[in-house]
C-alpha cells in the first residue's frame, strides 16, 4: 500500500473528520486513485513522475477555488473536488471513479462543519 492509500485508509478509520482532513483525504484519494489509472492507460511509469504531474494539477484546482490549505470550507471544497474529477478523466474507468466517488462521498458525510 502506498503513502496516499494508508493516509487515505488513516483518515476514513475516524467517525467525524475536520475540513483539513477532509481535504486532505480528498487529495490522498486522488493520488492513490490516479497512480492506478495511470498505470492502466501508460503501464509502469514512475510513482513520482505522475506525483509530480498530479501535484501540479490539485494545486492550481485548489488555488483557483480559494482553498485555504489550514481551513477548508467544505462546500469550496467540493467544488474543487469536482473540478479535479472533471480534469483527471477517472471517468474512462468505471471501477476506479466509482471507487473515488464512493470514498470522496464518505469523507464529506464525515465533515463537521
């Protein structure tokens, strides 16, 4: 299991989670979900080179809808979320972005406000 996976799986072990950890495991998602759809469409390609590309990618999406990096508001948040998805083209593998969807909906429902 990779870094983004177990801070992922940290995270989703809590009842009720902060907007930071929200946040943060909307991102850990993203990761861990991107590394696999990047090997299935590109085989083997280095977990830092699609790090790094992906990086880049959620900084600018959180950047552009004004996400405070220490406190998130969560409807901002979702809206990132959603513009990441849009961008990253999950959608081309029904498993993976089922999966995404299913644990970015869980991390929500655990947001306190």
């Amino acid at each position: 299991m990779n870094e983004h996976a177990q801070k992922l799986q940290a995270i989703l072990e809590k009842d009720s989670l902060t907007p930071r950890e929200v946040k943060e495991g909307v991102v850990s998602c993203f990761f861990a979900i991107n590394r696999d759809f990047v090997k299935r469409r590109m085989g083997d390609v280095p977990a830092e080179q699609v790090d790094a590309v992906l990086n880049e990618l959620v900084t600018q999406v959180l950047d552009e809808h004004h996400i405070d990096p220490e406190r998130p508001e969560l409807h901002l948040l979702q809206r990132a979320e959603l513009a990441l998805e849009e961008q990253t083209g999950f959608e081309t593998e029904p498993d993976l972005i089922m999966m995404h969807k299913g644990i970015v909906q869980t991390l929500f429902a655990r947001g306190k406000k």
